[in-house]
C-alpha cells in the first residue's frame, strides 16, 4: 500500500487532494496519506512495478463486512516517475508476486 485515506463525508477535503494528488502524480505529496482507520471506509492507493514503469490502483475498502472493495482508478506510472516512488517507498516495503511464467 502506497496511501490511504479515509472515504467519508468528513474527510472530503482530503480526500479530494488524494484523488488530485493521484492524478496529477504527486507522488511525494500521495506517499504522505496513512489515515486508515479500521471502522471507517478507506481510500487505498497500491502501487505495482514492471519492467516498463508500473500501475497504481486505488481501491475502496469498506468497513462493512460483507461489502466488497471496488476499484476506482487505475493511473499508468512511466518509468521516470516510477523511480521516484522507488526513491519514496523503502525496499523492505515491496513484496514481490508469484511468477506467471511456466
């Protein structure tokens, strides 16, 4: 998880700079979100690195039990800028996948 935020109507104004910050790739600035809170819907922002750059998605993670997460963006991360969220985030944070080739 690269950022959160919690998603209700209190939290409007900084959920509004989450999304912006995600779309304008303000990476800096995103990596400072860590409001999740446990009984509140959340904002999660997740960042997946390959070989051309990587992906971030931000998911909605409800509080509900029985709601499922819903995907609400995807943003396209090039190479360039993918480096500076490598810059961002310490190497102990990333996990990698299992391997998808045969």
């Amino acid at each position: 998880m690269y950022a959160c935020t919690v998603a209700d109507k209190k939290n409007k104004p900084r959920l509004e700079e989450f999304f912006n910050n995600v779309k304008t790739h303000d990476w800096r600035s995103l990596n400072s979100f860590s409001d999740w809170k446990g009984d509140k819907n959340n904002m999660e922002a997740f960042v997946v690195r390959c070989a051309s750059g990587g992906v971030m998605f931000v998911l909605r993670n409800p509080y509900e039990l029985y709601e499922t997460d819903e995907l609400y963006l995807l943003e396209n991360i090039s190479s360039a800028e993918m480096a500076e969220v490598e810059r961002l985030v310490p190497s102990t944070s990333w996990h990698p996948g299992p391997s998808v080739l045969a």
